[in-house]
C-alpha cells in the first residue's frame, strides 16, 4: 500500500509542485543570509503579516528548514520506490525480452538467422536448440535505471547539503581580521550543521570597485588574506563569478560594499567618541534611502547615506559627502553633511569626520556532498546516453517445419532501426528469394 501511494501519479505530481513551490518561495520571501539584519528589520516593518507568516513557517530560510528537508525526503523515497521498479522491469526484459514487433517466417534455420544478426552487432542472450534470442545493445535496457538513480543520488546528495552546509559572511574594513570563532554577519546552518569556524583568519586587504561614468558597477575586486595559526599567509583576489577554495571552504564575493566613514562625536561629558559607518553603496544619491544606525551618546536615530563626490552631481568620485540626519519620532530634526577633515555639528554634539575608506563583504560556504551532485549528474548522463543512443533491439528464431520464425522488436525508435531488420531477413533468404522479395506466413511475399 505504501509503495503504490509513493508510486501514484497523483503523489509524485504533489511532491514535484511542492519542491517547484518551495523555490518560487524561497524567491519570493527575502531570504536572511541574503539581506542583512537591518534588512530584514526594514522589510518586516514594511510587510507585517508576510513578516509573521515568514518567521513561523521558516520562510526566511526556505532551504535549511526542517519542512523542506521533510519535502526531499519524501520525494527521495518516491524516487526509490520508482527505480526499484525499473530494475525489476530491466531485468525481466533483460532474460525474457518484451512482446509485440513485427513477426515473419524465413526458409533458413535459426543459426543462420544468428549469424546474420551477429555481423549487425546482435548478442546471442539465450539458446535452448529450437530457439535463439539475441539482443543488440542490451544495456539500453538499463538506461531508465541509472536515470532514476542518477536523480535518486541527486536529490540525497541535495538533502546532506540541506543538513550539513554551513554558510556564513561577514561585512570588514580594509585591514580589519575576521579570527576564527568570531561571528559572523549573517549566516544560516543546516539542521545537523553545527557551528562553522574558519579554520583559518581572514584579513580584508582592499576593495576596489570600478564604475561607468554614469555611476553603474563595472568591476569589483576584493583582495584578502588568510593567516594561519604559523603566522603565514595566504592572499586571493576574486571578483564577479569568481569562486575561491582554501582549506576546503569555499570563497565568494559578498553582494554588499560600500564607504566606511569613521566619525567622531563629543558627548555631553566633552569626551571624544568614534563611531564607524558602514554605508552600503544602495545607500548613495539623491533618490537612494537613508541607513539607520544607533549610537550610545543618544537616543535619537542616524540615517546616513553618502555621494560619492562632495558637488553631490558626479556619479564617480574620490571626495565622497556624508549626508547624516537625527531623527526623533521618525522625523527629521536635523542634518548635516562632511567631506573627510570637515567638521559640525549635529544635536547640539560636535561631531568630526576623519576619512572614509571602502569596506567589502565575503561569503564563505563549507559543504558537504557537492561531489554527490556531480557524481548524480554523471549517472544520469550516462543514462540518458544508453536509453536514447543505444536502444536495445530483441529478435527471437524460432524453429518453424523446414524453416524458422522470427520475430523482432525495438521498444524505441522502431521505425528508425526496421531497415536492420529487414537486412537481416535478406540475408538470411536464398539469393533468388532475396531478389523476389521477403517470405512472409502463408507462403506470399513482400517485395
């Protein structure tokens, strides 16, 4: 009972909607190690119900969550039950072969008939005296099963990437280490992933963002370090689409970078504070929003946002202007914009700013059951190659009175290969015959 529900077409068309579902999902709802907390924060004030509905149903983080690892699982036994089914089928055809194909009678004896198909690269399966089966690429019957388990060995290697990969990223200055242990930015861990440590340090040496002269991207280059507990290091560059491996972790470029202005404030006390700025690059012009932040000397909250030259006009620019607003019960009390070396003053505290520099993100991603993926790709390659390139093609010489009976069959393609058929019967025809035409039952002929 449970095999024939697993193998209902009504439930396998469930599970394929349900897993299609699953991705729309995963598009749709911002996912939290894509966007940063304070995105997060942002898109649940502005979407409450879609917030509550993410959080209780693990929305957010769709492909570590425990109901889609229940999803795979069901639809890897599904998948199993269906591959047992096809070995089962590829065996029968295998020693018995199918039924139905064309069937003739032919004046010659069944060995003759095999050694006519022999030379077509037929292979003798089966030989009890008055009969003889042979089969060409009888391999092909075992096509549709490497294909089901080509996908079976996807999907587990798909589910112990769910359980066990661990991501994390984490948003650095230039010259700021990332030790191992320490948090991270943003990260999401598989059900059974445990915690994730860089075995390693990693030090963000420089960003290096390149821009078309109307503002747009064009390059973005990030060189980092990792130190080893000896003290030696190892330095990468990566950009766009550009993956790094060391020490079996996977390396790719964050999507969030931007200015680090390092901004001093005096308190009430006159003590100098400095505070850092990390202004994502959406977070630049006249029409991009402000970035909140909140800072110990007051309980008001700092929008910032920046342009990347003080003339506030230039898309590209090596003197950007910081644009600060305080702002008390969500409105706007006050503003200030600094250049680096500039100074002002903001809620009645003065406040300095003294450089800006670029600040980049790193993704780090360790793994476990990528190579299932590619070994599952190559099954189902190698499937897909015996099923629809080498298709198995049966003939059965029977015995029949003076001559024999043949009988062939191709489950697929049989109009393609029906003229290796009908070579074989030629040859196997005496010379006047085989010019007159084939022998058919009941003594006509076919020319």
């Amino acid at each position: 009972m449970i095999k024939r529900f697993f193998l209902a077409r009504s439930t396998v068309l469930t599970l394929i909607i349900l897993v299609l579902g699953a991705v729309v999902v995963g598009y749709l709802f911002p996912q939290r190690f894509l966007l940063s907390p304070a995105g997060m924060d942002r898109w649940a004030l502005d979407h409450p119900f879609l917030a509550t509905l993410s959080r209780t149903l693990a929305l957010d983080h769709v492909y570590t969550s425990p109901w889609f690892a229940v999803l795979l699982a069901l639809f890897m036994v599904s998948l199993l039950f269906s591959t047992w089914e096809q070995f089962t089928r590829a065996l029968r055809l295998t020693r018995e072969g199918g039924v139905g194909g064309k069937s003739l009678v032919l004046a010659c004896a069944p060995e003759t008939v095999a050694a006519a198909a022999g030379r077509l690269g037929y292979l003798r399966v089966r030989s009890d005296g008055d009969s003889i089966r042979l089969v060409k690429n009888p391999w092909g019957y075992w096509g549709n099963v490497l294909l089901h388990l080509g996908i079976v060995a996807a999907v587990a290697a798909s589910l112990v990437i769910l359980l066990y990969e661990k991501r994390g990223s984490v948003d650095l200055l230039e010259g700021e280490v990332h030790g191992v242990g320490d948090p991270w930015t943003r990260q999401d861990m598989g059900l059974l992933a445990g915690t994730f440590a860089l075995p390693e340090a990693v030090r963000l040496d420089r960003v290096v963002p390149e821009f078309w002269p109307n503002g747009n991207l064009k390059q973005l280059t990030t060189d980092f370090t990792f130190i080893g507990p000896d003290g030696r290091n190892s330095p990468y560059s990566m950009h766009v689409n550009k993956t790094i491996r060391h020490s079996g972790i996977r390396v790719f470029q964050g999507k969030s970078f931007g200015r680090a202005f390092y901004v001093g404030f005096q308190d009430a006390n006159g003590a100098w504070q400095g505070d850092i700025f990390m202004v994502d690059s959406r977070f630049t012009g006249d029409d991009a929003p402000f970035k909140d932040f909140t800072v110990p000397w007051t309980s008001s909250t700092i929008r910032a946002k920046y342009y990347p030259d003080s003339d506030r006009r230039a898309p590209v620019g090596d003197n950007p202007l910081l644009l600060l607003q305080l702002v008390k019960a969500g409105k706007v009390v006050e503003e200030l914009s600094l250049t680096a070396g500039a100074s002002g003053t903001l809620g009645g505290h003065p406040v300095t700013l003294v450089k800006s520099e670029w600040w980049g993100g790193i993704i780090f991603i360790d793994t476990t059951g990528m190579e299932g993926i590619f070994f599952a790709f190559l099954v189902i390659a190698l499937g897909g190659g015996m099923s629809y390139l080498s298709p198995p093609r049966e003939l059965l010489a029977v015995k029949e009175g003076e001559g024999c009976r043949l009988a062939w069959r191709a489950p697929r393609f049989a109009e393609l290969y029906r003229e290796e058929f009908e070579r074989i019967c030629r040859e196997c025809l005496p010379a006047d015959e085989a010019a007159g035409g084939d022998r058919v039952p009941g003594g006509g002929h076919r020319g």
